[in-house]
C-alpha cells in the first residue's frame, strides 16, 4: 500500500467512487437506525424502523459479500484478508438470524424483543467499528482505485436489485 492510500485509510477518506465510501455511507445509515430501533419505546414506532432497517440492512450485506468479501477471500497471498472477509460474513449471518427473530415476532412490546434490539445495535457498531479499520486497508492494500471503483459500482448494481427483493417480499 502506497503513502497516500495509507493515509486515506487511516483518515477514512476516500474517493466518491471508492466501494468503502459506498460501505461508509451505508454503516452512518444502519448506524442510525439500529440505534433508534434499541432506543424506540413504542411497538408502532419499533416496527417502523425495523421495515425501514431490514430491506437496507439485508441488501447492504448481500452485496457487500459479493463485492467486497468475495475478492478478499480469492486472495491467496492474504491469509488476513481471507479471514476478516469470513469474518464478517460470519457476523452477517449473525445479524440475519437476530432480524429474522424480530421480523417474526408480532409483540414489539416484548423484553426479549427490546433485548434483540440492542444486541442488533451493539453487534452493527461492532461489526462495522472493525470493518471500517482492518478490512478496509486490506481492500485499499490489495486493490487499485479502479478495482475499487469497480467494486464499487457492482456494490451499487447488486444493492439495488436485492433492496427491491426484500421490498417486495415485505408487501
């Protein structure tokens, strides 16, 4: 990794086209929900969020796995990028199980669904807190500003198209 990438890693400032730009503007969203949804104190407003959280949520992981995951795992000289990718594809499946006991769950009035709320929230800091730093340089280390861009772009394809499946499964 040249100087310059280093600092943008570092700094958390990338390019526009840049996939971890996309990825960032995603987290500050997720972020903001996952915190709202542990913090509501209404049913209505509790299940409000989680449709607005759960398509977004969903399709940010799915296409994140594609674009990102995908190619760090394809990485033979990069045991490390290997394994942060598994990571946290292991920690989306994590987070899919948790969203799926909460979409299932009709009282949103329960402890144990104030309980998943929180553990949603806590996890997403955690998860991205770790993505944000480690994965992030592998992706700045190991591809170009134009791979990343690329990535990028086939993020924003496949976020679309799974976004869309989950809106409609939701109606």
């Amino acid at each position: 990794m040249d100087v310059l990438e280093r600092v943008r890693s570092t700094l958390g400032a990338y390019t526009e086209t840049d996939v971890r730009a996309l990825l960032q503007a995603d987290h500050k969203e997720i972020l903001r929900l996952t915190k709202a949804l542990a913090e509501a104190t209404t049913a209505a407003r509790r299940h409000s969020l989680l449709n607005e959280l759960k398509p977004l949520l969903v399709a940010h992981a799915r296409s994140e796995e594609q674009s990102v995951y995908v190619p760090l795992t394809e990485l033979r000289r990069s045991p490390d990028s290997r394994r942060a990718a598994s990571e946290g594809a292991v920690e989306h499946s994590l987070v899919d199980v948790v969203l799926g006991r909460m979409a299932a769950t009709a009282d949103a009035t329960t402890d144990m669904w104030q309980a998943h709320a929180k553990v949603l929230h806590e996890s997403m800091s955690h998860h991205i807190s770790e993505e944000e730093g480690a994965l992030f340089e592998e992706v700045g280390e190991h591809f170009s500003e134009n791979e990343r861009t690329t990535m990028g772009e086939q993020f924003i394809r496949h976020r679309a198209d799974v976004m869309e499946q989950e809106i409609a499964a939701t109606k």
